[in-house]
C-alpha cells in the first residue's frame, strides 16, 4: 500500500521542475488522468512507476516514498560507517532533525514556484552552513587557510549581515503586508494537524526542532 508521502512527493518534485501535469505524464508514458490520480493518492501505481518516476526527476525511490529527507541516499545521506570521525547518536538524531525541517522548509517555499525566492532560501542555507564551516575548519590554526579569500577578521560578521539581508528578503516575499508578498502563499493552509498528516514520518522530528529553537530562545529570558 502506497503511503501518504508519495502522493505528495510526486507533486512536489514535478512543480519544483516547473512542469505541467500534461507534459511530465507525457516524458513518464502514463495519462494525465492517471499522473493526477497518482498525485492525489486516488490510485496506487505499480514499483515500476515508482522506480521510472524516481528516475525521471533524479531522486532516489526512498524519496520519492517518503522513507529519507534526502533526495539521494548514496550521495546526500552519507552513513556513519562511511565518516572518518564516528558521530555520536546524538549527532546522527540531530541532523536527521536539522534534514527534516530543511525539507519542509523546499516544501512550503514550493507553493510560491518562485525562483528568487528558491534562490534566496538557497543562499541563506549556504551562507549558514559556510558560517559554521568555516568557524570549525579554523578551530585549528595550522589547517591552511588558502580555501578561504574572505579575511578572518570580517568573514563572521559580514555573513551574518548577508544573512539577515537573505532573511529579510524571504520576509517582503511571505509578509502579506509586504508589496512583494507572493499571493501563492495564500493556498498554504497548514495546522500542527495538517503537518503531522502531510509529514507522517517526519513530523515528530518538526516539532522537536521547534521546541529545541524555542527552548534556546527563551533561556535568553526574553
């Protein structure tokens, strides 16, 4: 039996190409009627569809499934076996948290299909992840340091200003005061319910990560 995800997935993965519902059903060799069925979970398809659809838009099927938050396991999902520093399961559960929340964050900003939108998501995440990066890689002196041109005196400061500037660009495109507010978001009905029905798999791990950011939010006694 086909679980919720899928349906979802299907969906997702297609708008995210900017693909119409007639054109990707055309490229998977079944009818339109029937890709809609799939993406509304009306009909179960066979694995062969599964397997054609995952490669179709170059996710893994445990993506597609719903079974990962990455969208290639082998490449994007590294295991502890295959790390040179054994993790500890603290740090295992943690980033499988921090991918969950990053994927419902593609998710949600899917609704919008806008592109500077994608981008500016996109920058963010990067300039946070290069932010910590850099922060540890430096942490021993002698690691050269040629990898970086930014200097160290400024690096910091100056990418948390870009992120503040990438965060207050998501902010005009999801304020609904805003000029540039994205009226697709107008469709994005969601509730605690509606994130656990969506998100089966996943959700326990979205509202852990509230409530740890929340938590660390209020020890500053706000």
């Amino acid at each position: 039996m086909m679980n919720n995800s899928f349906p979802r997935n299907l969906t997702f993965l297609r708008k995210e190409r900017k693909l119409s519902q007639k054109q990707a059903a055309l490229d998977l060799g079944i009818s339109q009627a029937l890709l809609s069925h799939y993406e509304k979970g009306i009909r179960e398809c066979s694995l062969d569809f599964v397997v054609k659809a995952a490669d179709y838009y170059n996710v893994s099927c445990d993506y597609l499934l719903g079974k990962t938050a990455f969208r290639d396991y082998d490449l994007n999902e590294p295991s502890v076996e295959k790390s040179s520093r054994k993790q500890s399961a603290a740090q295992i559960v943690n980033r499988r948290l921090i991918a969950s929340m990053i994927n419902v964050i593609y998710d949600f900003a899917a609704t919008a299909g806008n592109r500077k939108l994608d981008r500016t998501i996109n920058n963010y995440f990067m300039i946070m992840l290069y932010r910590v990066f850099r922060r540890l890689y430096c942490a021993n002196q002698t690691n050269p340091t040629e990898l970086f041109t930014v200097p160290k005196e400024i690096y910091s400061g100056y990418a948390y200003a870009v992120m503040d500037k990438y965060y207050t660009d998501i902010g005009s495109m999801t304020d609904k005061e805003s000029a540039g507010y994205l009226v697709s978001f107008d469709k994005l009905i969601t509730s605690p319910e509606q994130l656990a029905e969506d998100y089966p798999d996943s959700a326990g791990e979205i509202f852990n990560v509230i409530q740890q950011a929340e938590n660390s939010i209020a020890k500053l006694k706000f």
